[in-house]
DNA sequence: CCTCCACTGGAAACCTAGGCTC
DNA sequence: GAGCCTAGGTTTCCAGTGGAGG
C-alpha cells in the first residue's frame, strides 16, 4: 500500500461520511418515509367504505365464537383488496383481545409461497407448528394442521392473497380440502377463509363445490379513478413530506400515469416514493414531474434487473442467448445456439421441450415476447424477440458467475 | 381443398433431494 | 441405516395445428 491508496481511502471515506451525514441531517422531502411502503396501512383509508362494511359485517361474527361466511374479493392490482382487509382484520383482533376472544389471522400471499406445500407451511407457522421444508406429502402436512386446531379449539381466520395464482398451477387442491376442513373440525374450532384474486376469471377454473363454500359472500374492488388516485396520493403526500416538498403536478402525474394502467394505487405510491427518491439523492427540494417520469424507468429497470438475476441458470443462458441473437429467432434457432454455449460451459443441455416451456416462462415474466406464429410451409413456431432493454438485461446476467464467463 | 413444416403443449415416466418409519 | 414416500424439475413420447404453397 502506497500513499496514493492512502489518499484514495481518505477520498473514498469522505464520499461515503458525505453520503451519510446528507441522510442523517434532516431530509428535506422526507417526513416519515414509510408512509409510501408496501406495506404501510393508513388510518384513514378512501373510496373503500363499502368493501370494509362488508368485510366487518360479514367477520363480525369471530367476536363470539362463531364461523363467518367464506369471502372471495375480487379487483385487480392495487384497488386496496389487500390494505382494507388487513385494516378490518387488525381492528377485528383488537376487539377479539378486549374482550378476551383468542383468534389467530394466517396471511399467506400464494404467489409468493408459489407451492401448495410452502402455503401450509405458513399456515402452520401462525399455529406454531413446525414443518420441515420437504419430505412430507401434503396431506400429512394437513392433517397436522387439524390435528392442532382440533386439540387446541382454534379459531382460525386464513387469508389467501392472490388465490387465482394457486387455482391456476394446482388445481386448487388444498383450496378443496381447505373448504371441507370444517366438516372434521368439532366446535368451537374452525377455518374461516378469505380469498383475494386479482383475476375476474378464475372462478370458472375452481371446481363448483370449492367455488360454492369459497363464494358464501363475494366482495367486487373497482378500480380507482384518476381523481380518486389523486386524493389518496395526495394524503399519503402530506404524510410522508415535508411541506411544499412537492408540487401538484408531480402528484397529477403518478395518479395519471397509474390511472392508465387500471387504476393501480400500489404503482402510483410506488412512482411517488421512487420520484421522491430520486428528488432527494439529486439534492433537489422539490419532488416535479422530471422526478417522476425518471420514476418510471427506474422502476422497470429494477423489474427487469431482478427478474433477471433470479432466474435458474438455463433461463439465464436462454436469456443470454436471445439478447445476443438478431432478428426475430425461433424456438429451434434458439435452442441450437442455446447448445453452443452450453458446450463451452461445459454444462448439459436440457431437451428442446423444456426450452420452449422456459421460452413461455421468460415471456410471462415480460422479459421476451414470444408469441407462436405460423408461417405455413416453414412450420409453426414461437418467434421470440427481447422486450427488456438489453443493458438491464446484462447486468443482471452479469450478477451470476457462470453466465459471466460467456459475456466477454 | 390438401400437404406438410417445425414446432406446440399435454401426459406420463423418470430423477433427485430430502423427510419419515421402523 | 434401509426402504419407503413426496414435491418439483426434467425427459420422453407424440398427437395436434395454422396457414403458405401447391
């Protein structure tokens, strides 16, 4: 180590202190920052009056021992499905503890549990029962959880966020015997589900007798308007900032460009944070449309960055081998090139058919388009071009070790 | 209207990691 | 520790298919 380095950790330490004492020094957007996370409930919750009318009536019943009906919400991304059911519920376990009523509230989000297994993992967590993370079928993993419910007299209240995800991959097996649990359950235990589902549809995929027991009482979430997505925001805004640390416009456009895409609530608090972010690391006082609209990338490159990294390896060499190819490949010109670098990994290749699944994955993840075309004497096939930016795309590819020694 | 390409995508068999029972 | 079981990923097999060119 010379005295060059010596200087240079100097540097390096004054940049990092610099970084450090701009956030320990008082924000100047920044009140209470999390006020715009995800999972933030506010006190006050907007244009949702109805759906927690229902909710309250229909669960009040917990409050003396009773079973309430099965409820399915209904409303895409961002309508407040999750926020208003977690508000009524927090509320609903405080009363049950005043008046010394023990219930215990399981939330599971199934698109991110992604098996049936690891959903019954969760729901046995909030019992307290231990599962080991595989070797049991699924039906052990069941019958323990009733085991325990029956010998403990719990009341359980069991939410499934993203319910339609479960119906989609699995037939919605647990979801049946979730429905009939009850009838081997003694009183006064039980299982009283909510579903929440961000697709309209996927009731036509449940079989009728879940669909019926799951349906006893069925919530619809509209999407918000533009104006409401303004009002909310502009709550949460006071909340979170300082004052006239943001002008209207900026506000105007998270809820318009939010309002596009279906009135999602969730996207226009996460465009507010993230402009209000990017405000803040530029120094800037005020959060403006400039802010916003960097917003807007920066939340698609992050998508795209972490999608990318955490794919398995062989959707990561199929990746690669799309952002390099031209044109518009096909699943067997693809697959060809995907062998090559294969090869020079030194790794085995997976068959075509599990090629053209993964090319169906990539495409759901929005990272390619894939749509299959036919072109008559030529065949039919998927013709597959990259939608993420390329840039992005490498960078997260660049994250894994393997990948890194094709990218030259 | 028929053919025939280059696949698609369903179904079932197979493999592996890990827990269970005795 | 042997022998069994399951979930989840993959392979094997193959009938099915949209449409340009004949």
């Amino acid at each position: 180590m010379g005295e060059g380095s010596d200087l240079n950790a100097k540097q390096n330490n004054d940049i990092i202190d610099s970084i450090f004492n701009n956030t320990l020094s008082k924000s100047n957007i920044f009140k209470d920052r999390n006020v715009l996370r995800n999972e933030y409930i506010p006190d006050n919750i907007q244009f949702r009056n109805a759906q927690m009318t229902s909710i309250a009536q229909i669960t009040a019943p917990l409050l003396i021992g009773h079973k309430p009906s099965n409820i399915l919400l209904y409303g895409k991304t961002g309508t407040g499905k999750t926020v208003v059911t977690k508000f009524v519920l927090k509320r609903l376990q405080e009363r049950a503890s005043n008046v010394g009523n023990q219930l215990d509230f399981a939330y599971v989000n199934a698109r991110n549990a992604s098996t049936e297994y690891r959903i019954l993992v969760e729901l046995a967590s909030t019992l307290n029962i231990q599962l080991p993370f595989t070797g049991l079928s699924i039906s052990e993993a069941f019958s323990r959880i009733l085991q325990t419910i029956k010998e403990k007299k719990r009341m359980v209240v069991f939410t499934i966020d993203e319910i339609d995800f479960l119906v989609r991959n699995f037939e919605a097996n647990i979801l049946y015997e979730l429905t009939r649990a009850n009838e081997n359950l003694p009183a006064p235990s039980f299982i009283s589900l909510i579903g929440i589902s961000n697709d309209l549809q996927f009731k036509e995929a449940l079989d009728p007798r879940t669909l019926s027991s799951l349906n006893e009482e069925e919530i619809v979430f509209t999407p918000y308007t533009v104006e409401e997505l303004q009002q909310i925001l502009t709550q949460r805004a006071k909340l979170a900032f300082n004052e006239n640390a943001i002008n209207q416009s900026a506000i105007n456009l998270c809820a318009a460009l939010a309002g596009a895409e279906h009135g999602d609530a969730r996207r226009a608090v996460d465009l507010l944070r993230v402009a209000a972010e990017l405000a803040e690391r530029e120094g800037a006082s005020i959060i403006e449309d400039v802010h916003v609209r960097s917003a807007t990338k920066s939340i698609e490159q992050d998508r795209v960055f972490e999608a990318t990294r955490s794919l398995p390896l062989h959707a990561k060499i199929v990746l690669y081998t799309i952002s390099r190819a031209n044109e518009w490949p096909s699943t067997g010109s693809i697959y060809s090139q995907y062998s090559q670098f294969c090869k020079r990994l030194g790794i085995e290749q997976l068959t075509q058919r599990r090629i053209s699944s993964i090319l169906n994955e990539l495409d759901t993840f929005g990272l390619i388009s894939a749509p299959v075309i036919s072109q008559g004497r030529l065949g039919r096939s998927k013709k597959i071009h990259l939608i993420a930016l390329v840039d992005t795309v490498i960078a997260g590819l660049k994250e894994d070790n393997v990948i890194r020694q094709i990218i030259n």
